[in-house]
C-alpha cells in the first residue's frame, strides 16, 4: 500500500507539479481566459502526456485537473451538463497515469467567484458545489484533496469541512494577491493557523507571487502553524515593486517598464493590454511582425512572405495562442 500524503510528508519533502491549464494553454488545448478543463473530455490524451511528463520530472503527486471544474464556472461556458463527467474523467486519468509510478492521487477544488462574505447564501452555494465535485473525486478514488487559491479564510474554511466529512487529508493553499491579508481580512499567517487547527494537514500559498515575494509570507506561516507548509510560487520575477500577477501585470502596460524590466519579455508583452502593446509592420509587405521593422531581415519570397503575413494577421484577429510564432518571419 501507497504511504499517504501525511507518511511522505513526515519523510521529507513532497513535490508537486501545478500549471496544468496554462500549460495546455500553451499548447493549444484550453481557452485563455474562462480556463475550464474541457480538454479533459475533448482531449484526454493531452492531460495524460503532461501528467506522464510531470511524473517523468519527479512529481510525486498527480493533480486531477478538476481547477475551474465546478458548477458556477462550467455553467457560464455552456457546458454544466459535463460537470460529473468531465469530474470523474479527469481522476480517472491522473490515477491512470499515477500508477505508472509511486505517485499519489489529488482531488483538486478551487475558489468559486461566488462567495461573498456577507451573504450567507453563498456560503452554501459553495459548499453544495465543492461536496458534488469532491464526492464523485472520492469514488473515483484519490488519496487527498487540494484546495488552491483560496482568495477568502471563509471559502477555504468551507473546502475543509466538506473534505475533513469524507475523511480525507486536506491541503489548503491561499492565493496572496493582497499585500498581507485574505480579501476577508486575516493575515496570511493567522488564515493558515485558523486553517491547520480546523483539520487542515498542509497549509501555505500558491499563485500570484513569484518566490522573491512569497518567501517572506511563508517564513511567518512556517512559525505560525506546526503543520506541513506547501509553497507553489509562480515561475516569474515579481519583486517588491511589483509584488504579485496583478501589480506585475499594470507594471507591464508602462512601454519603457515592460521592454527592459527583470521578468521575461515574453510574459510581459503577453499580459500587457492590447491598446499598449508595440506593433510593428515588414518593410517588404507590410504585415505585422513582432520585431521592429530596422531589426528584421525577411528572406523569403514576395508572394510567401504576404501569404504569412496575412496568416499571421488572421491568426491575431482569432485571438490565437500561437499568433505570436507565426509573426516572426525571417
């Protein structure tokens, strides 16, 4: 039998591997944007390569990409009639591929964008969703639960009652887009101790801070709780000035900022609004490249060279994910 999260834990470090949507992302199999996991139906294949790829690069959990796979979410995209479907697919598969090594399962659930501190409804709108994802998770079989970027203590403290009822572990991760407190209003060190001593097993932050500025937080969680603590930076270069995605994201619309700022230029000019963002034209045929027109050298011919830049042009006005690739011709 598989030790449990708890008996690793105990052991040593735990790695996890997160990133599922925005790699598919890149890859061309989900939306940006509403970021729901309907290629876990569309595309089963895609989700069980990149979690052979991550077990293949040392992860020792398999998260099911459930992220975003909830009721409120799947109902705004049209497609709430997958939602157990796309659930128990999605366990399915990281289970599938966890077998192939000494992996463990994850259930995985997230903040719903309905809940609202001051209205008790919702409390209950969110619990009903989380017990219904959560309880078709379980009869699929996992191992423990993750409940991520958790904006408020009072949603997160919902993931945990629903998952301490079906007796699994619980890992709750808070998403810190404030400077130092949940949007409800605790600090990120007291939210994870209030977390731990409701029966949460691992508690931390995930998302929103590249480690610069996430380390600072997770020292005083690492005080503050005698729990496992669980840190999933995201893989950009926030630093004081630009704390989190957010503030990293208005810093990027400033041209002179984005152009030579510490993060990658790629990022940078991905998340900056459109109406900020350099565009420039070939001095051959005029279409849009993504290199200024004194640093490109177009060999190609007249006629091929307008035939990709109008793809390139078409590719943009869909909103293609890989518009960026087909512009730079040389």
């Amino acid at each position: 039998m598989s030790m449990s999260i708890v008996d690793r834990l105990q052991a040593g470090p735990v790695l996890g591997a997160e990133g599922y949507v925005f790699e598919l992302e890149r890859r061309g199999y989900i939306k940006a944007g509403p970021f729901v996991p309907e290629v876990v139906l569309d595309y089963p294949d895609a989700v069980r390569e990149l979690h052979r790829e991550f077990l293949r690069a040392g992860a020792d959990v398999m998260v099911a990409l459930t992220y975003y796979a909830h009721r409120e979410k799947l109902r705004d995209v049209g497609r709430e009639g997958d939602l157990e479907a796309m659930n128990r697919q999605a366990v399915r598969i990281a289970r599938e591929v966890a077998r192939e090594g000494d992996a463990l399962v994850a259930g995985n659930v997230c903040n719903t964008w309905a809940y609202d501190p001051d209205d008790p409804g919702t409390g209950r709108t969110v619990r009903a969703m989380y017990a219904e994802q959560l309880g078709w998770a379980a009869e699929e079989g996992i191992d423990f639960v993750i409940s991520e970027t958790n904006d408020y203590l009072g949603e997160a403290l919902i993931a945990v009652e629903v998952i301490r009822d079906l007796g699994l572990p619980a890992m709750v991760t808070l998403a810190p887009t404030q400077p130092d407190q949940t949007r409800d209003g605790y600090g990120y060190a007291e939210a994870c101790r209030i977390l731990a001593a409701e029966g949460a097993q691992v508690v931390g932050l995930n998302c929103d801070r590249g480690p610069q500025t996430m380390l600072p937080l997770i020292t005083a969680i690492r005080e503050a709780v005698e729990c496992a603590v669980a840190v999933q930076p995201v893989p950009y270069r926030t630093d004081p000035a630009a704390p989190t995605m957010e503030t990293l994201r208005a810093s990027a619309a400033a041209p002179a900022r984005t152009m030579s700022g510490p993060w990658p230029r790629r990022w940078a000019e991905r998340f900056r609004p459109a109406s900020t963002r350099r565009r420039w034209t070939c001095t051959r045929c005029s279409g849009p490249t993504s290199r200024p027109r004194t640093r490109l050298s177009c060999t190609a011919g007249a006629r091929d060279h307008q035939r990709a830049a109008g793809l390139a042009t078409r590719a943009m006005n869909r909103g293609s994910p890989v518009a960026r690739s087909v512009i730079t011709i040389r």
